[in-house]
C-alpha cells in the first residue's frame, strides 16, 4: 500500500509532466535572475542596457509558457456553434465586432476574435483618424470597452481629437478654445458621453512587446476590454532580443502580437506607416 500511495502510474502522466515543464521554466528563471542579480551589482553595468537585455530573456521565457497543445474537433464545435448562432441573431449578419463603419463591417462581418489587422498607410492619410474614430464608435456609441495604445501622440492629443470627434467641432478650434456659443454648448452638452465611455488611453513611449503584453493582459482580465489598438508598429521595440536588421524586428513584433491576439481572444489593430 506504501508504494503505490508514493510511485507515480501511468494513468498521471500529464500531471507529472507539467511538473517538469514548470520546473524548468523555475530553473531558467532562476537563471536569468541571478544573471541580472550579478549583472545589476556590478558598476559599471549600464542599467538601461541591463533593463532591455533582462526584458528580452524574461519575455523569450514567458513565451514557453502559452503553448497549448492539441485538442479534438468535437470539443470546439460547441463554441463554434454557439458563435454561429450569436451572428444569426444579427440582423447584419455581424459575427465579429461592429466597427460602426457599415460598408466595412459587411465586407468583414466585424472584427473577429484572435485577429491581427494591420491598417497600413502613407504618413498624414487619416489612419489615426480612423481607429480614433472607430474606438470612439465602439466604446462611446456601443459601449465597449476598447483599448488604445499611442507611441505617436499624447494622451492629452488623443482625447482632443475624440472630442472634436463626438463634439464635432474642428480640431483647430478644439486646439485654440476658440469656439462660439453654440459650439461651447454643444461642448458641454456631449463631453460626458466621452467621459463615460471605457475608453483605455496608454501613452507610453517606445513601448516594447513585453510592456504590451502585460498591459493587455490586465486590461482584457480587469476591465475586459473587446478591442486593442496600436499606433503605430513601427514605434515598438522588442528589447533585449538580437536582429539582424529593424525589418527582422518588426517582423518579430507582429508575430508576437498575433499571438496575443490569440492568447487574449480579441482582435487587435495595428497602424503601420508605409514609406516611399
């Protein structure tokens, strides 16, 4: 009785399994914080290349974390149907998320969960102020919570433009308070609409996939935000991690956010500046 209550069968195998998974993700976090702990009593270390360097590792080891595995057919079937009877009830036949532009959610049937999209443009085409506008769309007149991450534009640019948006009024105006009485009325009177709207503004500058990742995260679990939105890719950095070229390292970041994407279970838009 003493020694099948202390020898693992067969019949736990996964269990076990995981035990040494975890255990090893244990021992190369053990790792790479006594690297960091060695690295950060040195003086001469620079701190920021030690900051980026451990950020890099950290987010390499939190990636062997989300694999899943594999699963049969007969138990996702009940989710993809309980979706399929979700858009019928739509009287647009919108499966996804509503974009409030209804040519274009005809053509997508809404932005689907686990979906990267990456709107890509020249500079100065009106990218930001489409998503500015669909995430005003979606989290003021629908009333979902939306998340938007700007590396481009203050968080203070980005709610004056949403308050021409809803108040329209022009954004020069907007910019120089010089508004007639009609327009200060019509101010007042639509302002609270944005300030009740669950509307997530993330202004962090040369924010890093690992930054992104957390952030999304707790704002998918705490405030369960529907839709993510970057401005711009371009802008982000994958730190601490080696490329050959900036190219590589963009191609990097869209894949991680593909992922997430997936993980979190919600599309997320990605603005990409084209150039000559």
């Amino acid at each position: 009785m003493s020694l099948t209550e202390n020898v693992g069968s067969a019949a736990h195998i996964e269990y076990h399994a995981r035990i040494v998974a975890d255990k090893n993700l244990a021992r190369e976090l053990i790792r790479l914080s006594s690297d960091v702990l060695s690295s950060a009593y040195n003086p001469e270390t620079d701190i920021d290349e030690l900051m980026n360097s451990a950020e890099g590792r950290l987010f390499e080891v939190s990636q062997k974390n989300v694999k899943k595995d594999f699963v049969k057919v007969s138990s996702v079937i009940a989710e993809a149907r309980q979706r399929i009877d979700a858009a019928a009830q739509q009287k647009e036949g919108i499966s996804g998320l509503a974009t409030g532009f209804t040519e274009l959610d005809k053509m997508t049937a809404g932005w689907q969960p686990s979906d990267l999209i990456i709107i890509a443009a020249r500079p100065a085409m009106g990218k930001t102020a489409f998503v500015l506008s669909m995430a005003k769309n979606i989290a003021v007149d629908m009333g979902q919570p939306v998340g938007l991450f700007s590396l481009e534009m203050s968080n203070v640019q980005l709610t004056n433009r949403l308050i021409s948006n809803v108040c329209e009024i022009e954004s020069g105006k907007i910019k120089t308070g010089r508004l007639d009485s009609s327009e200060w009325r019509r101010l007042e009177e639509r302002i609270n609409m944005l300030e009740d709207a669950k509307l997530y503004l993330d202004d962090t500058p040369s924010l890093s996939v690992f930054e992104l990742r957390t952030k999304a995260r707790r704002l998918v679990k705490e405030y369960g935000v529907r839709l993510i939105i970057i401005d711009y890719l371009q802008l982000m950095n994958a730190n601490g991690m080696n490329f050959g070229s900036r190219e590589q390292e963009v191609s990097t970041i869209s894949r991680s956010l593909k992922g997430l994407a997936k993980e979190l279970d919600i599309p997320i838009i990605a603005l990409s500046q084209l150039n000559r």
